[in-house]
C-alpha cells in the first residue's frame, strides 16, 4: 500500500473530483450543498464511548465484505439500531466497491434516526466535501499525510462553512506530530483525530500501535481508535487506552448481527474507560 497506493488513490480522487465538476460546476455543488436540511450531530458526548459503524463491500487487505446483492438498508438501520455514533460510508469505487449512491441512501435512512453519516474515501479537493454535504452526509474523513497543509487548512474550512465535523486520519508519530501543528493553526472545532493500525506498507493491521500512539495524540479533541477493533474484548482495551470512539468496518460487516456486535462494543469501551 504504502506512499503509492496513497499517490494512487490521490491521482484517482482527483480525476474524479475534476470528472464530477464538469458535470456539475462548484457553484452549484455549493448551492446544493447548502440546500441540504442540516445533518444530525455526532451521537457522541465526551464520558462515553462511541462506535463509528462502517459500511464497506470491499477491502483491498481482506477482499469482499460484500456485493451489489448486499442489503445495504439493512445494514445502516442495524448500525442505527446500536446507536452507533456515526455511520462511516465508503464511497472510493476502484478498490472498495464505493460509490455516492451508498452515502445518499445511507443519509435518507439514517438522518430520521438522528443518526449522521461520514463520507469515508481519499478527500483532496473541497469540491468532494461539498459532494458529501450534498449526498446528506454529517462528516467526512481526511487523511493527514495525503494533504499539504495548505490543502488541509481548505478542507477543513469547507467542511466547517457547511457544518461537517471531520475525521483526522494519522498513522504514526509524524503524522501525529502535523495534527498538534495542525490545531495551532485552526483551532479545535468539528474535529476529531483518529489514529489507523494499518500498516501502510503491508496492509497488515498493527493493533499494539493504537496503545503505543494513542498518549501522542491530542487530548483537546475527540479520539478514534481506526482498524485492529474486531470485538469487545479490542473494544475495552481502546476504552482503557485512552479512546473516546473506534471505527469499526470488516468485523461489523462480516458479523451476523452487526447491531448486538456494535452495542457489545460500545458496552465494553465504556468499561474500558472506566477503568483508566
């Protein structure tokens, strides 16, 4: 994976992005945008422990987690009924089996739920914010180390101006280390910072790191623990490592009954956290 699929995913968002501008000019994505009735918060308030359940039919590590057939309702409304904290929708079509279609159906499902959804893919222009706001989305995920931080600053203004919080995807101590700077520049706001397993070379999930990283990460936001949390028992120790929320994809969408898994979850990350 590493730098290149990085640089991969990046030349392919943007050719999307530009692709999709054609179509519809910015102004008007903007127009749309803001046309959206307001999305509901993040179901998270700090004392707790939330989960961000993921929708995802493919993952590059793993392969499919599922297909066109896929009852893709039925999974948000049982993430919706765990009270999850979030809905997290992958909408990268080349190697995730994503596309906009599935953030848009995810909202109309989950915002009479109070429930909002993240527009999850390889964000690099703000015009693709404006699509998630347009599509119903509450948020969207931005990695750390794909962004200039010029480029970062303007995501998160866009995502600001039209009331999306973002998720800041690190996964080591640079990374990191860019976030504290990061939050000199523009402040706290919407934001929370998340930390991916993954080893970015061999796509292999670290789960030790999530422990080893988390006290670099900035206690002034939100924490989300991304990848290596398959069960309650990863759950608590998130908890316990100083996590407020994990992102969970591939164990919801293998799970027969992602709603009890994500519940158990949230359960034992509460307990975590209590035993700090």
């Amino acid at each position: 994976m590493g730098g290149d699929f990085l640089a991969q995913m990046a030349a392919s968002s943007h050719a999307r992005a530009e692709a999709a501008r054609r179509v519809c000019p910015e102004e008007r994505m903007l127009e749309r945008a803001r046309a959206e009735p307001p999305a509901p918060a993040l179901g998270w308030s700090r004392g707790q422990f939330g989960i961000i359940a993921e929708l995802k039919l493919r993952s590059p590590a793993i392969g499919a987690l599922g297909s066109s057939a896929t009852d893709v309702a039925a999974q948000v409304r049982a993430y919706a009924a765990a009270r999850a904290a979030a809905v997290s929708v992958l909408t990268e079509p080349t190697r995730f089996d994503g596309t906009l279609a599935h953030l848009r159906g995810a909202t109309e499902i989950l915002a009479p739920l109070g429930v909002p959804a993240m527009r999850k893919d390889f964000l690099v222009d703000p015009y693709q914010i404006a699509e998630a706001r347009a599509a119903g989305a509450g948020g969207v995920l931005l990695i750390v180390r794909m962004l200039s931080d010029e480029r970062l600053d303007a995501m998160i203004a866009r995502a600001r101006l039209l009331g999306l919080f973002a998720l800041l995807e690190t996964f080591d101590a640079a990374d990191i280390e860019r976030l504290h700077a990061l939050l000199g520049r523009v402040g706290t706001a919407g934001l929370l910072a998340g930390l991916n397993s993954r080893d970015l070379s061999t796509l292999e999930v670290v789960p030790s790191r999530l422990e080893t990283l988390a006290p670099l990460l900035p206690r002034t936001l939100p924490r989300v623990a991304e990848s290596g949390v398959s069960s309650a028992e990863d759950a608590h120790r998130m908890g316990r490592a100083g996590y407020d929320l994990a992102l969970v994809g591939s164990a919801l969408m293998r799970a027969p009954d992602p709603a009890t898994l994500a519940a158990a979850m949230s359960t034992a990350g509460r307990a975590g956290q209590a035993e700090r």
